[in-house]
C-alpha cells in the first residue's frame, strides 16, 4: 500500500506519496478537497487516462491521490482511515440514494451531508 515514487516538482526532486486511489473521478477530488481542508497539499493523478478511456479504467490506471509533502504522509493517512473517530461504516444519501463510503462525511455525487 505504501508506495513512493521520485517526482520532478518545481525543479526539485522530492518523494511523494499515495494515499487513497479510486475508479471514480469525483471521489478522488472530494478526497483531494478533504485533506485540503486540513491543510495537507495534494494532488489527484492519472485523470487523463480516465477520461480518455471513456468509461471506468481498468485496475491499474485508477485515479490515485498523493500528498506532497512525506510529512503529511501519516496525517494523511489517519484522516482517511477514521477521521476523529466517526463511525467508517459506509451509508446511503438521502437526496440522491448513492453509495457513500465511511470516511466521507458529505455525498460526492450532490453535497448532500450525511444525517447525524
Ligand atoms: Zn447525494
């Protein structure tokens, strides 16, 4: 699971790291959004490949979110894992009926936030 890769930023060789990867593009933003929120930099890769395939990709060209910074690595991590404790169970939006997993505390699809 945790893998790092040398990547070229601004010039400057620098590791950084996965944290979360998804077959959908609007999950992978909101996560991006969510560890934003928090003050972690990150960025969602492999967008291109999805869109030019037209359809859900295949395993290994999944959309994939890394943060920049390895010290925000385990920050990271823990957010996404169980963010303050919240129950991870996955639920259902009440405005539109998707799939929401756990760590999500709002609906990727309409904005919906999950009920107390
Ligand atoms: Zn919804």
């Amino acid at each position: 699971m945790r893998r790092a890769v040398r990547s070229v930023v601004a010039g400057q060789f620098q590791t950084v790291k996965r944290v979360f990867s998804s077959h959908n593009l609007q999950v992978a933003y909101h996560t991006r959004n969510l560890l934003e929120a928090e003050g972690i930099t990150a960025v969602v890769k492999n967008e291109m490949l999805s869109s030019a395939m037209g359809e859900l990709p295949p395993a290994e060209c999944q959309i994939e979110v890394w943060v920049l910074r390895d010290a925000d690595f385990e920050t990271a991590n823990q957010l996404l894992r169980s963010p303050r404790g919240r129950n991870e169970a996955p639920w259902t939006c009440d405005s539109c009926g998707e799939g929401i997993e756990g760590q999500f505390t709002q609906c990727w699809r309409c904005g919906a936030y999950r009920r107390a």
